[in-house]
C-alpha cells in the first residue's frame, strides 16, 4: 500500500472509529481479479481492504451498496461481511474496508450454502434492477427498473453489454443478428411471470468462501432477477457440489425447463468474460444463441 494512500485511508477511518485509531500495518493478499486487496491490522482489530487506482470511480461504493442489501435478505444464513467504509476514486483510489472473514472447514457448508441461497432469491422486489448501476466484474451493469423481465433482460443485459462490445468492434454484422434474432425469441423462450428476486449477480467458485461462521458471499453484482439468473452463472464454470444443488432444490424447486433457460442466461456472463477477456467466449456465446434463436 502506498505511503501517501495509507496516510489517506487512515484520516478517512479515523473520522469513522475516532482520533485514537491507529493503522499499525498491512499484508497483501492474493487471490483478486481486479484489485488490490489486503489484510489491516489496527488498534481496533483486522479488517480486508480493496483498492484500485484506475478502476471506476464508484465501483466499491456499488460494492458496498450490494454486500448491504444482501446481508439483509440473508437474514444471517449466509455470512456477508459487514461494510466498514467505502470510497469513491478521486485523488486516492476508490476503496472498501470490510469485515475481515476467517476460513473454515467445507463439512456441512454445502448444504447451508444452498439453503441460504434459497433464503436471499425468496427476498422479493416489485420490480427488475437496482437502485443504482453498479458492475459485474469491471464491466458497467444497467439497472434502470422494470416490471417486465423480458424486457429487463433483454434490453438492460443483453442489448447494451452486446453495444458494449461493437465498441470494441468484436462481432461481425451477420453474427450480431444472431443475438439479435434471440432477443426477439425471448418472449417465447422465458416465462412472462418471472419474480424479481435479489441475486448475487456473479457467483462463480471465487466468489462464495467457508468461514468459520458459515458459507459466505462476496463481491457481488446485486439486483433483482428472475432467480434462474443466478443458478446460470453458477453452473457455467461449476464449482458448486451436487449437495448444494440438492439444497437449494429442496428448499425453493424449481420450475420445469429451467435447465434450458439457464443456457440462455448464460449467454450475458459469456459476453460478459468476451468483453472483458476476449478470447473463446464470444464463439461460445454465439453457439448458444443460434440454439435457441430459431
């Protein structure tokens, strides 16, 4: 952590915990796929600190906002950490300063992980979105509210990450009028009736972690979707057991054809890493709309 970023963060928090506050030092930590991130130790204990110089000015402000809203719909069957600060990007980099989680042993998490899940999706709004855009990731997130789901779907996800990326110049025309064609097949592919439910929004394996307490969640991209939205991301790259599955099954089951529908969700979070990383993942989200778009 640089000096003068740690003399910045410390007036920050000494207005939060009082003058008598200290930062005694830092430890790095690994593991982040876009910040810097590290263990605080001070004179009111430990606590985890993300930082990024050139990320989006209000990206761990979005941060916050989201583990806040999560840690209510939990209501404690999940472990959120709790939100100690966070800061927009200016002259310091933007910033949060969260609860510090321990790790625990996996026994008996699998099945409180998909239970808890079940508790947050059963958190209903009364409309798609958020309050505020936040990101998934890096990559910007629209959430302007909406009663319908189809049309949150297709026009807040699919439509403007696909203009994002003719920014960049990825696809071709023809390939382009795929997705196109899919958007048009989704009323017929996706329920009218869907419930906003309060998502994570990006729970792959890195994601969710085993504390000492209980499973946890972090990072998040929160909003309120149909909740086969979030069942998409955690099936693309596994990493969830089969006793989970069966857990959240038992306690919310799901609708008949979900599994098909969850491909189709698919498709933003494969657009999503093709934004961002390039790549396959374009290919692969093509392959997936010409299945379904007729």
């Amino acid at each position: 952590m640089e000096e003068e970023f740690g003399k910045y963060l410390q007036k920050e928090l000494d207005v939060l915990f009082g003058n008598s506050f200290r930062i005694q030092g830092s430890e790095r930590l690994g593991g982040g796929c876009i910040s810097n991130a590290a263990k605080l130790i001070t004179t009111d204990g430990q606590f985890f600190l993300k930082w990024h110089r050139s990320a989006a000015p209000d990206l761990f402000v979005r941060e916050a906002e989201g583990l806040c809203h999560l840690k209510k719909a939990a209501q404690g069957k999940l472990i959120i950490p709790q939100v100690i600060l966070a800061a927009e990007a200016g002259k310091y980099p933007g910033f949060i300063v969260l609860e510090l989680l321990d790790t625990g042993p996996s026994q008996g998490q699998e099945e409180q992980l998909g239970t808890g899940l079940a508790v947050l999706h059963r958190y209903n709004g009364t409309r798609f979105g958020f309050d505020h855009d936040n990101y998934c990731g890096a990559t910007p997130q629209k959430n302007e509210w909406k009663t319908n789901w189809i049309d949150f779907f297709a026009t807040n996800r699919l439509i403007y990450l696909l203009d994002l990326i003719q920014g960049k110049a990825r696809f071709e025309l023809a390939e382009r009028k795929v997705f196109d064609r899919l958007i048009h097949e989704l009323p017929r592919l996706l329920p009218a009736s869907s419930m906003p439910s309060l998502i994570h929004g990006d729970l792959w394996s890195g994601n969710y972690l085993y504390t000492g307490r209980g499973p946890a969640l972090i990072d998040p991209a929160a909003c309120y979707a149909d909740r086969e939205m979030e069942l998409s991301m955690m099936s693309l790259f596994g990493g969830f057991s089969a006793v989970t599955w069966q857990a959240y099954q038992h306690a919310y089951p799901l609708d008949a054809g979900w599994a098909d529908r969850i491909q189709i969700y698919q498709i933003y979070h494969l657009l999503n890493h093709y934004y961002l990383f390039g790549g396959s993942y374009g290919r692969q989200a093509l392959a997936v709309a010409k299945k379904f778009a007729g």
